[in-house]
C-alpha cells in the first residue's frame, strides 16, 4: 500500500507496526507502561531497532511486569547490561526500575491517569506533511511534568509525545495516510 506515512519506509517490521499497533488507542495500563519504558529507550536512537529488539526486551524484562522490576536490584542492572539483545543503558535500565516503583505507588489508574491528559480521547491532528507534525506539544510537556513529579524518568516532553503517538493518545497519521481516519 503505498498511501502510508513515509516514515515506515518499506522495513516488514516497520510497515506492520505502522500499520496494526502505532496510533492505535491503548487503553491497558500495563500495556501503556511497557510503551513509555521502550520509547524512552529509543531515545536517541532509531524506533526501528527498538522494534527489532522488543521481544529480546520482553524476555529480558519479564514480560513488563512492574511488580517484579520494582524490586530488581544492582545485580538485576548489571545482569541487563550483560544482555546483548537489549539497549544496554545503565541510565535507562535504572529508570526502569525507578518507573515501575513510580507505576505501583500511583494512587490513580495509570491508563486513566495518562489518558485524562487528552480528556479520555484520541486527538485527531490533520497534518499533511511529516514536516507538519511536531516533536513535542504543551500536552506531552503536562504529561512529562506530571509523570516526573510522580517519580518517573526517562521521560521528557519528545519522549512522551512519541509515547502519545504510539498510544493512540495523538494520532498523528497524515491526511494522505490509510490510516487516517478522515480517509474513506
């Protein structure tokens, strides 16, 4: 198909997640966590490897389950950073911890925490070019604030704009792109 967003390129990898996963509302909590952890270790690299490598993350970080990574310890780091399928970035690897006691001592839902930041629905942009589409808005920098306040890291405004986009929190398909929902 080619009235996709050209930033998936022709990559299967890439065209499948374009295609079935990114922009799609995600409502889960757990779901929505384990998103916000692999976009901040995409930071300052491609989304691609981060895809390439997500099961070998998966596996390395048993299946995102917060509960167990809230209490990893040093060796747990060091262990990870030992892994060659994952990004080994002590910084992030760390963060993880920290974000999965941040997700446990939230008092709120996480899902509803994240998705009242756009009153509980998908906002719909309509831009035309990827030049068009930011990088970051004065919402994803609430929800950066907000999250950071509550213990996260790892995740600033670019981060979790990306985040919202992957979450269906944004969608940000282009008006030209199949997916858009303005196309018939």
């Amino acid at each position: 198909m080619s009235d996709r967003c050209p930033w998936c390129g022709t990559d299967p990898i890439y065209v499948a997640y374009h295609d079935t996963e990114w922009g799609i509302p995600e409502y889960d909590a757990r779901a929505l966590w384990e998103k916000l952890i692999l976009d901040g270790f995409q930071a300052g690299l491609s989304w691609l490897t981060i895809l390439k490598k997500r099961p070998a993350f998966r596996e390395a970080f048993e299946g995102f389950e917060p509960e167990r990574i809230a209490g990893w310890a040093p060796g747990d780091v060091d262990r990870l950073l030992g892994n060659a399928g994952i990004v080994r970035h002590r910084g992030k690897i760390e963060a993880t911890i920290m974000n999965a006691r941040a997700f446990l001592e939230m008092n709120e839902a996480f899902d509803t925490f994240v998705w009242s930041h756009v009153d509980g629905a998908p906002q719909v942009n309509r831009f035309a070019t990827m030049a068009d589409v930011p990088t970051q808005t004065t919402t994803s920098d609430a929800l950066s604030k907000a999250l950071k306040a509550r213990g996260f890291r790892f995740c600033g405004p670019t981060i979790v704009y990306a985040w919202m986009e992957a979450c269906g929190m944004v969608n940000d398909h282009l008006t030209t792109c199949f997916r858009h929902p303005d196309r018939p």
